[in-house]
C-alpha cells in the first residue's frame, strides 16, 4: 500500500497515511526519540448508533440502548479461551478500550514490541466471538457497572444536564444503556452491530511513536483480515425533530457526594456540518469559554474569591456534527448563585462587548495548550482519531486558528451564547 506524506510547516509534525483496500484508514506519526508508542484502533460507532440503515438495506434497524458499550466488552472474548491481557502483557504493554458516543475505540501504549502488539489489537478487534453463554454472563457484570454509575456523581451531574438540554437526542441516554436495556441484547444482534460498525471501511487506526512507518504499515496491511469496505454509508438515524429550547433549565438530585456539583451546559444550535467549518466552532469556542470563564475572567475571580467556588473549576466543548454543548463545571456550596454570575457575566458581555486584548491573550493561549499536547503520544493519538472520525484532519488545525479572527469569536459568542438555551444540573449531598 502506498503512503502519502504531509508535514505540518507550523509544528513540525509529520504524517504517514493511506487507505487499505478494505477501506480501512491507516494513520502513522512519527516521534523520533521518544520512548512510548501508542496505538488506538476506533470505528465511528457509538452510545447515540441505536437507530440505523445497513448499507444495502432498506429498513431501519433499532438496537437496545447500551449495545455499542455492550460490544466493546465482548470484544475481549476470544475463541480460543485466551485473555487478550495477557497477550499485551506478554509484549509489555498496557491496553484498553472505550466507548462514547459517536466512537468506540481499543488501544495500548508500550515502549517496545510495536510490532507484536499491533498484530495483536488488529487480530482480536477482527475476532468476534460471541455465545448465548457469555452474553448472558456479561449482562451481570455490566448491570453492576450501571447501577455503580446511578451512584456516581460526577457522572449524574452530567447525564442529568444532558436531559435538560436535549428533548429526544439520543445524546440524552447513558452509553451503558440501562440494566432493561441491556437485558434485550443476544448474539446475534451482537454480530448485526459488528459486521454494520466494524466493517473496515467505517474505521480508522492511528499509531504514534519511534516507528518506521514502511514497516508499521506492512504490519498493519498484513494482519488485516478479510473485509469488503462499503459502497455507501452507513445512515444513522437521529432525532430530526430536536426543537432549539431546552428541556428545563435546572434539575436536581440528591446522591452521596460530599460537596455540592454542578455543570451549566449552553445548547448550540449551530450544527449540521463537518470538517474544517465544525473545527473552527470548537476552536472560537474554546477560545469564548476561557475569554468569559477562564481562570483570568472577571467572574471567576469574584466567584473564587468569593468562596463559591474552588480549584475544581472548569469548561468544556463537545461536539460533533449533529449536536454539540458548551459546559461549565465544579463543585459550589451555592451552584444557583454560580450559575446566576455565568448569566450575568453573559449578559453583561453582550452590552458591553467582548474585549480584543483578552481575545489576542487567550488565543495564544490555546495556542500554547496545542503544541504542549504533542508532547504526549497518548493525547496525539486520541484526539487525532476523534478528529478524524468527525471528518477533521487533525493537521489543519493550525491553518484554521491562524485565519479565526475577533470578529469571528464576536459573531460566535452572539450567536451561541444564548441564556434561554443554557440549563444547570445539580447533585446535592444527601442530607
């Protein structure tokens, strides 16, 4: 297979990729010195694929919530009895896998052994292997990690958020699904899933570290089992009738937590598209979140100074091309005072205006949090492959923040940042 070449003129980085006949992406990065290696292995399926149309088919097919999470467990099951572990271990890595809402991905770090390790995720991503037996066993397992999650925080406080802000996206639901749903999957739906998601042609694998690319791409071009790519996509089905409001601005509930948490998530109602336009929100976004509640704002002096709020402070931007929020999080012994100054500091922006110096400031900012990532082949690797999933190429980055100007982050912040579509989620201490 042959490899294309691109270097980054601002960075430095350089880039190794192709396409498999099988329509698998191949994405290799190159860190001369480094020690770790890392590798992620994904495909573009996820918590909110419940509802979608197989290409060649013409009938939707729904799944039980929880499915893709579900798989990803499975996955780790092989034919022969082995444990998947013990075979990265053996080559001295240490491996993983996760899933979230729109990906699910597998993964190992090592300093050594590359090659035996790659050959070792692709065969067992490309191993299926499930029974009535270990279906049924993985339901009790996976039914103990969900009503852990029930317990948990940190984890209501967000998911209860999402409730707020979205009437019938499939963003809402919890990505394990609930203990009904999970109680529905067999097999065979199992197996439907797979060959739909994990065709080839609707993933991706990236690897980052000391590596000879010619090699690490015959590595991968060798263990690469039979698969035929899709001639179309796959049609996921989402809600199209998603309204711009929210659900209800607050929610609360009561759970073991020591401290008050809360997250205020603001809506974005811009969403549709894909590649460098859908980059460019997330950076202007980024670049507002810090500008009005970064560490150096107006409001979270007030609020620290203040005791309202502590170190555990902090905001966020998911997206993808469907959806996407903005967030803001921590822990307060008053979350509705919080959330009171965050709409004050919004409004009183919008009378005022925002300032270019903190805009010029910030930018930099983010700037230097880019290049500092590179440093990490974990942190490459991850968000190369969420990036590109989204169809974003992780190397335009820099040609797209260098063209953002302050008009641009103006025109974001009136569009966006819209009160009536901002919601706060609350998990109080049980009393």
């Amino acid at each position: 297979m042959e490899l294309l070449y691109k270097k980054s003129d601002a960075t430095g980085e350089e880039l190794y990729y192709g396409t498999h006949t099988s329509g698998l992406k191949i994405f290799i990065i190159p860190k001369k010195g480094y020690s770790n290696n890392y590798a992620i292995f994904g495909t573009r399926y996820g918590s909110v694929d419940s509802e979608f149309v197989v290409p060649g088919d013409k009938t939707v097919t729904k799944v039980p919530d929880g499915i893709a999470h579900y798989l990803e467990h499975k996955m780790f099951d092989q034919p022969d009895n082995s444990n998947v572990f013990d075979k990265f271990s053996k080559y001295g890595a240490n491996a993983n896998a996760f899933t979230s809402f729109n990906m699910t991905a597998y993964l190992f770090s090592a300093t050594s052994n590359i090659e035996e390790n790659v050959e070792t995720l692709l065969d067992y991503v490309q191993s299926p292997y499930f029974t009535d037996e270990t279906v049924s066993k993985e339901q009790g397992i996976i039914g103990q990690e969900i009503r852990m999650y029930a317990d948990n925080g940190g984890w209501k406080v967000f998911f209860n958020l999402l409730n707020c802000l979205y009437h019938n996206h499939p963003v809402k639901k919890e990505i394990a699904g609930t203990v009904e749903s999970i109680s529905k999957i067999t097999p065979e739906l199992l197996y439907g899933c797979y060959n739909t998601f994990y065709n080839l042609s609707n993933m991706a694998i990236v690897i980052v570290g000391d590596v000879d690319p010619q090699k690490m791409v015959q590595t991968v071009c060798h263990n690469i089992k039979k698969s035929e790519p899709f001639s179309e996509d796959i049609k996921r089905v989402y809600a199209k009738d998603e309204p711009d409001t929210v659900v209800k601005p607050y929610i609360e509930q009561k759970l073991s937590v020591s401290t008050p948490l809360f997250m205020i998530g603001y809506k974005d109602t811009d969403t549709g598209y894909t590649g460098q336009k859908l980059l460019k929100k997330s950076i202007e976004i980024k670049i507002l979140l810090q500008m009005l509640f970064g560490k150096s704002s107006a409001v979270y002096k007030q609020l620290y100074y203040s005791g309202l709020i502590n170190q555990n402070f902090s905001t966020d931007y998911t997206m993808q091309p469907d959806y996407a929020f903005a967030s803001i999080e921590g822990e307060s012994k008053n979350p509705k005072e919080v959330y009171e100054a965050i709409k004050a500091q919004i409004e009183r922006v919008q009378s005022e205006g925002l300032s270019e110096d903190d805009y010029n400031r910030i930018k930099k900012v983010l700037w230097g949090k880019h290049i500092r990532s590179q440093n990490d082949v974990d942190e490459i690797g991850t968000e190369f492959i969420q990036l590109q999933l989204m169809g974003i190429d992780y190397f335009d980055y820099y040609d797209v923040y260098s063209k953002i100007t302050f008009d641009d982050v103006n025109n974001r912040f009136i569009t966006f940042f819209e009160n009536s579509r901002s919601a706060l989620s609350v998990v109080n201490p049980v009393e």
